[in-house]
C-alpha cells in the first residue's frame, strides 16, 4: 500500500502553460487541493485553477472505442464495484515499473498510486478533468510512472494533443477483467491498512454489490442487488438496430434469459429496459433471486444467437414490435 503522503504536483509543461495563462497568470499548474502558486492562501482549484477547471472540452461520445473489449471498459467504469485488469503498454514497461493494474476504485478515491515496490495502480471510477476520458486517463498513467514509489498521484489537466490510451496500451495483449468480492486488492502483501485507507476499506467493501462476469458472452455482469438480481450486458451494436433487434425479440416473447424453477413455482427473466453509457447501449435483466451468474451463462448465449438473427433482419418493425421499441426506450436511463 502507497506510504501517506501529499499527491504530486502536475507536471508543468505545454497544458500547464496554456491552463496558467487561461488562468489569468503565469504559474504552473498544481494539484486542485494544493495552494495557488500566486501567494493568495487559497487552493489551486478555487484560484487559478478555477479557470482551467471550467475549460471546455468537446466530450468524446465512446471514449474506450479501438481498445481491446469496449465493453468491460465500459462495464469496468460503470456498473462493477470491485475488479482489476493488469495492462500491457505498447512500449514495454520502465525499468523500475513491474506492473501496471487498471483498478475500479482505488483508497481514497486517488486516480492512481504508485506502491512501494513500484507498482502502478490507476483508478477508473474518477471524475476527470476534460471530456476525454481516455485522454484523461493516460494523463494519469504516464504521470504516475514516474511518481516516487509510496506516493498518489492527483488528478491533472491533459493538453488537447496529448496521448490518449488507445496510444499507450498494446492493443493486442489480453484485456482480462478479475472481477473481485471486495477492495482487498488494495493491500500489498501482508500489510494491514490503518487510519483513513483502513476507514476507506471498510465503507468500500460494505457498499460492494456481489457481481460476477459471464464468461461465455462479452460484457455481461450478474449482479445481486438487494431487491433483486440482474443481468447488465454492454453490447457494441449500433444503438438504434439494437434497439430494433430488442423490440423484435420482445414482441416474439423471446427476449428473456430463462427460467428458474423452484418448489411449485417457475420465475423467468424479463428484459426491463436499458442504460446508455459512454456511446454503447446495456440491456438490463430482472433475474429470479436464486439465479446465479453460472445459471445465466447458457441462456445468455442462447439470447446471443437470438439477437444476431434480430439484428440482421431488415423488415420495418411490426405495430407490436414498435411498441416494444418505445417501451424500451422510454425506461432507458444516460449514465454518461
């Protein structure tokens, strides 16, 4: 686990100059939390930074499109509490860098860290500064290889032109998510977290909705939320033929993922509507509660087949399969 210490301060470069002189001033750009460079007493964010922090920037709709499994990116950032997935960079690893780890959440909601042993850890459940979130997030990555071991790495402020993800990762390498019971993955080693990571610990586990990945399907998660269980599936599909391709399985009544009988009583699954997140669409289950993610792994791919067949039909929608669409639509919900 990283030593307790202030985060870095942002390197100073072409972003810094042009996020300074937006500012009104010239000074380098420093943590949001950190004094204003000016002298005035207050905190970069709430002085000069103020500026840089309001800074438009044209959101990109499908900012993880071109990496390996768009849809765990996606599912990684939205929907999974706890998981890692160690990545592979382009340009290999620096010398005093073991590894790289994509984390859903890190202590103390740091972007990144870099542990003692000189492990990088980056964060994906942030808020970031632009509306590039693949901008934003090799900014982290590029900054904390090269933070002093045992140290959090802040937020920072990418330039326009800097690298994006889809420049640093090896594109072909494996993108295998673990998905995790809870944050335990956070202590290295042996080491007992204390103080304000061991308070961070214990809140994050206990928020911790029970989650698994399918393995037979991409990005496909069963969760067991309180009231009932759920199958949430980021699909790649161009979002109006998928929304077709749902409607059309609706109306046929084919849209579920199978039944789970129990005693005297049969519950099926039922298609309940869908989120939309960073420019894919998630199709969302209601599951019988004692349905498990092993229970769903054959009629998930069962539903797979189904919903090709769906998407390659061209016929215009029939009245009962547009009202389907629209009650699809209606009950869909923008995460981002």
């Amino acid at each position: 686990m990283a030593k307790k210490r202030r985060p870095q301060t942002a390197a100073a470069g072409p972003a810094g100059a042009k996020g300074a002189q937006e500012s009104g001033g010239d000074y380098p750009v420093v943590g949001a939390r950190q004094p204003c460079p000016c002298g005035s007493g207050r905190r970069y964010k709430a002085c000069h930074g103020r500026a840089a922090s309001h800074a438009v920037t044209e959101l990109v709709r499908r900012p993880f499109e071109g990496l390996p499994r768009e849809s765990d990116w996606v599912a990684l950032r939205e929907l999974v509490p706890a998981a890692t997935v160690r990545l592979t960079l382009k340009d290999g690893l620096p010398d005093d860098v073991p590894s790289v780890t994509l984390a859903t959440v890190l202590p103390m909601a740091w972007p990144a860290l870099r542990r003692d042993n000189g492990e990088v850890l980056i964060g994906l459940q942030n808020d970031t500064a632009s509306g590039d979130l693949s901008r934003d997030l090799a900014d982290t990555l590029q900054r904390a290889l090269t933070a002093p071991p045992g140290t959090p790495v802040d937020t920072g402020r990418p330039g326009p032109d800097g690298p994006r993800l889809q420049d640093l990762l090896d594109l072909e390498a494996p993108f295998e998510p673990e998905v995790h019971s809870g944050f335990e993955f956070w202590l290295d080693g042996a080491e007992q977290p204390a103080g304000e990571v061991a308070a961070s610990l214990e809140r994050a586990n206990s928020a911790a909705i029970p989650t698994a990945r399918l393995t037979g399907v991409e990005g496909a998660y069963w969760c067991a939320a309180p009231e009932k269980n759920h199958l949430r599936w980021v699909m790649t599909h161009p979002e109006e033929r998928l929304l077709d391709a749902l409607a059309r399985l609706h109306a046929a009544g084919t849209s579920t993922l199978g039944e789970l009988s129990g005693g005297s009583a049969t519950e099926s699954s039922r298609l309940v509507g869908s989120f939309r997140a960073h420019g894919l669409t998630v199709p969302v289950w209601d599951l019988p509660e004692g349905m498990t993610s092993e229970d769903c792994e054959k009629p998930a791919a069962a539903f797979a087949e189904r919903l090709a067949e769906a998407l390659a039909a061209t016929a215009p929608l029939t009245p009962e399969e547009r009202k389907a669409r629209n009650g699809l639509t209606n009950r869909q919900i923008t995460l981002s």
